[in-house]
C-alpha cells in the first residue's frame, strides 16, 4: 500500500466516522481518534461487504456501499461508546 493509498484511507475513516456519530441521536463521549478508527474499520468492512453483496462497483457513486459503512460506523461509535461507559 503506497502513502497516498493509507491517507486516503485515513481521510474516509474520518467521514465516514464522523458521519456514523451524526447518526446517532445525542452526544458521543469518545475522541476523535476512536471515531477515525472506527471510520477507519467501517470503511474496510463496508467496502468488503458491498464487494460481497455484489454492490461494490457501480456506475456513479456507490450510495449502497457508503450507507452499508455508515450504518456500520454507527454500530462501531456505540459499540466503543458502551465499553468506555463501563469503565
């Protein structure tokens, strides 16, 4: 993977983290970098997921895979927002 492949990856995380958070109603107690990584693995999952479903490649934007990375981010900020609550 070259540099600009991890920025760009890096860069996606952040999105799509940040738009899981917006999903959610309320406020969010974890960081910014739990939201990147959890961007981060959204964005892999979702793609791999679309890739499975048969969506991954399509004409145009490829709205199914990025709501598939969204609705993942989301589970993921309240998934790490739960475990950090229980501390």
């Amino acid at each position: 993977m070259e540099i600009s492949g991890i920025l760009t990856a890096i860069v996606i995380g952040i999105v799509i983290g940040l738009l899981g958070r917006l999903a959610l109603p309320g406020r969010q107690h974890i960081g910014i970098l739990w939201t990147l990584l959890v961007g981060i693995v959204a964005a892999l999952v979702g793609t791999a997921l679309a890739g499975a479903f048969g969506v991954a490649d399509t004409k145009g934007i490829d709205w199914i895979e990025i709501i598939i990375q969204i609705a993942l981010a989301a589970v993921g900020v309240a998934g790490v927002e739960q475990l950090k609550g229980r501390r």
